[in-house]
C-alpha cells in the first residue's frame, strides 16, 4: 500500500472518531453545567470541556471568557477551531475523497451523507433546545461509518491503519477525560462524595457509555478508584485504556508481518504502554500519581502517533 494511502486512511478514522469524542465531551459539559445548576453550585464545566478536547487555548484567543454559548459553538462548528466537530468531518471527507477506491461503499456512503446532513445541521448556531439531539446525532453518525468498514472491509493493512487512527484518538481522549476531572471539575468547596461530584462521575461513565457497564462489573455505587480502574485497566470496557491498546498493539503487530517482518519504534511505544496497562494494579497508579499517570500516558501517545507516522505513513 502506498504510504499516502495508509496515511489518509489513518487520519480518516482519527477525525470521525475524534468528532465523536467531541459530541461526547460536549455532552458531557451540557449535563454537568445543566445538574449544577440544579443544585445552585455553578462551577467551571465548560472550562473543563474545553481543556479535554484541547482547545483552551484556541478558544481563549478568539473568545476570552468560557461563556455555554461561545463553547458549544466553537466545539460544534467554529471552522477555526481544527478539532469542531464540522471541522473534523469536512477533513475526514476529504482524506475519504483523495482514497475513495480505498474504501467500500458503504463506508463512503456513511462518510458522504454525514458531510452533508452535518453541512446543513450546523449552518447556523445549534439551538439550546436542539443540543442533545445533535450531539447525539454525531455520535450515531461516527458509529455507523465505525460499523461499516468493521462489517465491509477486507482484513487486511487498509483495515489495519483504519482501526490504528481509530484507538489511538479513543485512548487519548478518555485519558484525557479522566484527568480532568480529578483535576478540574470538582468546586474546591464541594465534598467529595457529594451530590456534585457523584453527578459528575456519572456524567464521566456516561460519556464513554460505561455507566451501565460499570455497574455490571463492580455491582456497588461509583466510586472513584473503581472509575479509574474500570477506564484505565479493564479489557472488556470497549474505551478503556487498555482495551484500546491491545487493539492498537495487534494491529501494529499484523503489519509488522505483512510488511515483512520490520518493527519500529512505534512497535516498541505500543508494546511498553500495553504491558503497563495489562500488569498495572490501580492501587499503584493512585500511589504514584492518578494526574501523573494520564499525562504520561497522552504523552506517550502523540509520540507513539508520531513514530507510527514516520515508520508507516511518510
């Protein structure tokens, strides 16, 4: 496969995952700001919605204060903002539209009708009654184009870069997800274990579509390290840490072998964060630091992305 091939279609499944994850952290900003409120504590969850997604910065520049309006604008359609859900589906069609015979039908179809639906959606400013449903909208749209090219691709190096950009950008954003809440979300005068806070977490597991899964795992109310450790260490949770890196890890490793053999040092990042996470204990996470942890982990991915680029997609 030519490297500009691989290389558009592991960027294609970075932004329709990454615009997902978006919808997801907007929604998780909307339930928080919308319980706070509730219960008379407002806090910074939009802050936080915007240090999770990684566009504080940009959203400083151009606007200042985290005002609800200005932050759902610029996540959902702000074309200045590179990660906007819009913007992450106009480059994923484009990288879909220079590798069209790359993919099946169906997963261009998928692609295709999403640009255009999303096109006309977002042409204005989403309405505060209309939201939910759109984010919501977002997420069924990445998940059937994630359906279709698991249910039309053939399994072969195509599929694997397409999976590769797929659960590095998920790994990424749930660890980043997670250290913001240990970090920023809870008001410094709320008490841990209380009605803010539990509603907090609950909007975290909902945001990875975990909280029914928690519950069957662990059969006890949410507790924090329990959170984490379902989110960071259990391979049946379909966004944890781990189960994305073992997705990641046999990937590499399959083009490792239909390339002849040759690893690189994105096989060796892969494989150091996998044993991390399938031989780490929580306990000893929590002992050395939660925030320490999730920081060298979404380090070690924008390195492992950068190595995979070099060895693969250059």
């Amino acid at each position: 496969m030519l490297s500009r091939t691989a290389d558009s279609l592991f960027w294609l499944a970075r932004y329709v995952e990454r615009a997902e994850n978006m919808a997801r952290t907007v929604l998780v900003g909307h339930w928080m700001a919308s319980m706070a409120s509730s219960l008379g504590k407002p806090g910074n969850e939009w802050q936080s919605a915007l240090m999770a997604s990684g566009c504080e910065k940009g959203f400083a520049a151009k606007h200042g204060e985290a005002a609800t309006d200005a932050v759902i604008d610029f996540l959902v359609r702000d074309p200045d903002n590179p990660s906007s859900i819009q913007s992450c589906i106009d480059t994923a069609r484009r990288n879909g539209r220079s590798v069209r015979t790359a993919l099946t039908v169906d997963m261009w179809q998928a692609l295709n009708e999403t640009w255009h639906q999303i096109r006309e959606r977002l042409s204005a400013p989403v309405p505060a009654e209309r939201v939910v449903d759109t984010l919501e909208w977002v997420i069924e749209r990445s998940q059937l184009f994630s359906g279709a090219y698991n249910g039309t691709m053939l399994r072969n190096d195509a599929y694997c870069f397409t999976r590769l950009g797929t659960f590095l950008e998920r790994a990424d954003n749930t660890a980043r997800i997670l250290d913001v809440k240990y970090h920023v979300l809870l008001p410094q005068d709320e008490h841990i274990a209380g009605a803010l806070d539990y509603y907090q977490w609950q909007a975290i597991l909902r945001s990875a579509s975990a909280l029914r899964g928690y519950h069957w795992v662990y059969r006890e109310k949410l507790k924090p390290w329990l959170i984490a450790e379902f989110l960071i260490l259990r391979p049946e949770m379909p966004r944890s840490l781990r189960a994305c890196y073992e997705q990641i890890a046999s990937h590499l490793g399959q083009l490792a072998e239909a390339y002849g053999g040759r690893e690189g040092e994105c096989h060796r990042l892969a494989g150091e964060a996998h044993a991390r996470l399938r031989y780490g204990r929580i306990q000893d996470i929590f002992q050395s630091g939660l925030h320490e942890f999730l920081t060298w982990f979404v380090d070690h991915s924008i390195l492992l992305g950068r190595e995979i680029g070099a060895f693969y997609l250059t």
